[in-house]
C-alpha cells in the first residue's frame, strides 16, 4: 500500500533533480557562448615574439627591480589581500567539514541526600559517545564546499590581479621619479636662460632700446618660469611619497632612482586573443565569481529539498557512578530523521530569483571583462608603437633643434645676431627636449601596461 506513494516522491525528487541541472547546463551554454565570441586575432601586431618575461628582468634596471621586490613584500593593500585568502582558505576547511561526521562526548555526575538525613547521600552519572552524519542525498553540502572552493580561488585571482596592479603602479611611479628629476633640470635651466633674457631686457631698457611694456613680458616670462620651477620641485618630491607608500614606507621623499629612464622593453602578443582566458587574472576572478553565482543557484535550489540525518549514541544515564563503567548499564541507539519545508510563503522561490539574477550579473561581468582584457591588449600595445613612432620624431625634432642652436651660437659669435635671439632658441631646444622625455616615459607607462594586459608571469 506504501509503494505508490513512495514511487511518486521518488520520481518527484529525480524531476526537481533534472529541472535544476537543465537550469545550471543552459547558465554553463551562456557562459561558453560568451568564451566562443573571442575574436580570432589582434587587431594590432607587435615585431617581437610572444615570450613570457618577470617583472624583475622586463626592464634593465636594478633599482627598479629592487623597488618592485619590495613592494611584493611590503605593500599594505597585499598584506590585507594575502589575509583574505587565508580567510577565504578556512573557510573552505570549514565547509568541507560538513561532508564528515560529527563526534561529540559528554560526562556529567550529581550528589543528592534528603535534609533529615544528610548522612545518606545517592549519587548518579551520565556518560555517552554521540555521532551525527548528514549523508548530504541531494548534493546541498557538496554544492557549498564547491562555493567555498569558488570563493578561494576568487580571492587568489584578485590577490595575484592587485598584485600586478601593484607592481604596475610601482614601476609607473619609478619612471614618473626619474622624468620629474630631468624635466627639473630643463626648468632650472630654463630659468637661467630666462634669466639672462631679463637681464639683456633691462639693460636695453635703460639704454632705451625697448619700451618698459617689453621689459614687462620679460620680468612675466622670468616669473612664469619661477613659478614652475617650484611646481616641478614639488613633482619630484611628490613622485617620491608616491613610489614611498607603494613600498610600504610612509611617504619618504628622497628615495633614489637612476639619473635616466631605461631603455624600452621588447613584449610580444599571445598568439591568439583566447589565451587570455587562462593568463589574465581579473577574467580568472570573473569565472570564479561564476562559479561561486553557479553553486549559490544550486543551494537555493534545493534547499526546500528533504534533508536527511543520521545520528547514533552509546552511553549510560541515571546510574550511579560506580556503575558507569559497567558495560551492563551502556545502551545504543540509532536514530534517522527526515525533515522538510512545506510551505515558507514563497521566500525559498524569491531566493531562487534572487540567485538567477546575482548568476546574470555574474556572466555579464564575465563578459565585460572578456572585452575588457582584449580592449587592454589591443590599445595598450597600439599606444606603444604610437609612441615609439612620436619618440622618434621627437628624437628627430631634438637633433635639428640642437643644430639650429650650434648655427645661432656661431651667428652670435660673429656678431651677426643678438643674445635674445640666441636664448629663445635655447628654450625651443629644451621644450623640444623636455616633450621627448615626457614621451619616453609614457612609452614606458604604455609597455607596463601592455605586459600588465598580457596577464602573463609571476
């Protein structure tokens, strides 16, 4: 008589079974749909071959390596993410406990005598072993150690993502440094230049060669020129206290750096955009924050599923003392529980709801960060051989420059030119520097970011 109605909740549990795994398998076709949609090639090129490199050897430059080491070690913001993965790593040892049994004991002893008669007293104990098991049927345990395990691997990706930030920001700093420290000397040099042109200025003035409105345009270029001068003085400090704190130090300003920026790196493409699933560490936090959303859907899912537990003790209880080691006294029992929820006012299917939506959002974010990481490829190594191409010009520009002022120096000399003349071809010849420096330094900002896109390398 008991068998229909057995069949009937069977068959009813494997149909919730494979409603819910068809409801994962089409969340698994959206998410290898947006893999599929990768294009099949850059759309830049780069001249050197793709061979993963370290931060240590990307750039010649012991001081540079020296500062990158230390901020691995010393960075505040990797500290604290360092501690999250324990956190997230206990954690993960946490739900995997829910997969064992449990084993518990307990003792308790109690006197007691009437108050007329105090002198005779009655004692009795209680002893047992208790075990507990939840064979986990429908997989809900399971499903929570794969979340915790998710959540892990999500925090070692963002761990190793703010860890190349970090090193990015380290390197950029340093470069930042050393540009602040040379366009310090064209401002200081500048200011002599200017200077000087004030000086001529004011003894043509008194000569009466110039009118006092030119002497004014020369004691506003000469002050222009002090006010940034100390602006470039702060630069360099600033650049300092920046590099300081990346190192984990408190904003020193005197750190030292080499006296010129080093020479370009060579970095090469992934031979195809899908190799970045593997290799960048935001896309591999992505796909861990799916499948934490993926497992959070499952457990939703069942959770209004019958739970089973299993549960057994073997002890004594009301004898007295002497007698609890009597294994006449001792009893087992084993004990099966089944409980289920049926009716919670729809809150079991709002949670469901709930964790599609935060799953949606999931596979969205997966999917930006796809373009994403493709976008950093392609534009960060577009940057670098647009730079490289405007360095060369400016190298050009710096050269031709550097000549005029020999020819304009020679015309002075031979009387057929002025001082001014000769000082406004100076500053040309240094704003000319000045820009090249400026644009080598962002070249190397450029190539930080594209070894930073590639994702590659410890």
């Amino acid at each position: 008589m008991n068998k229909i109605p057995s069949f009937i909740a069977i068959a009813a549990l494997l149909a919730l079974g494979a409603c819910t795994s068809t409801a994962i398998s089409n969340y698994g076709s959206a998410i290898e749909g947006q893999e599929a949609e990768l294009p099949s090639s850059w759309q830049v090129s780069s001249e050197a071959a793709f061979e993963p490199q370290a931060w240590q050897t990307l750039f010649d430059d012991t001081l540079l390596s020296n500062y990158l080491t230390r901020a691995q070690q010393q960075n505040l913001d990797l500290r604290q993410a360092e501690a999250r993965v324990r956190q997230s790593e206990a954690s993960l040892r946490q739900s995997r406990a829910l997969l064992g049994p449990r084993l518990a004991a307990d003792f308790s002893a109690s006197g007691f005598a009437d108050l007329s008669e105090t002198a005779e007293t009655s004692d009795s104990g209680r002893i047992g072993l208790t075990a507990s098991w939840d064979p986990d049927i429908f997989g809900v345990n399971r499903s929570t150690v794969r979340q915790a395990k998710a959540r892990y691997q999500l925090q070692q990706a963002d761990r190793e993502r703010l860890r190349r930030i970090i090193l990015a920001q380290t390197a950029r700093a340093y470069f930042q440094i050393i540009e602040a420290d040379l366009q310090l000397e064209l401002a200081q040099e500048n200011l002599s230049f200017i200077e000087e042109t004030k000086r001529v200025s004011e003894a043509r003035f008194e000569a009466g060669d110039i009118a006092r409105s030119d002497l004014a345009l020369a004691e506003l270029e000469f002050e222009n020129a002090v006010a940034s001068l100390r602006n470039q003085e702060f630069a360099t400090r600033s650049a300092r206290r920046a590099l300081s704190i990346l190192i984990g130090e408190f904003g020193a300003d005197d750190l030292l750096v080499a006296d010129t920026l080093p020479p370009a790196a060579k970095i090469g493409l992934h031979p195809v955009p899908a190799d970045l699933l593997g290799a960048r560490y935001d896309i591999l936090a992505s796909r861990a924050a799916l499948s934490v959303e993926l497992e959070g859907l499952t457990i939703a899912q069942r959770a209004n599923w019958p739970g089973l537990q299993l549960s057994g003790r073997i002890g004594s209880s009301g004898a007295a003392i002497a007698d609890l080691f009597d294994p006449d006294f001792y009893i087992a029992s084993l004990t099966a529980s089944l409980d289920a929820i049926l009716f919670d006012s729809g809150r079991n299917r709002a949670e469901v709801d709930v964790a599609k939506a935060r799953l949606e959002a999931a596979i969205a974010a997966y999917a930006q960060a796809i373009r994403t990481a493709t976008f950093d490829v392609n534009e960060a190594f577009d940057q670098s051989t647009t730079l490289a191409d405007a360095l060369g010009a400016l190298e050009r520009a710096r050269i031709s420059a550097e000549e005029a002022l020999a020819l304009e120096q020679i015309k002075f000399d031979l009387g057929e030119t002025i001082l001014l003349d000769v000082l406004t071809v100076q500053r040309r010849v240094n704003a000319v520097r000045g820009a090249r420096i400026n644009t080598e330094r962002r070249l190397l900002d450029a190539q930080v970011s594209a070894f930073l896109s590639l994702g590659e390398t410890q």
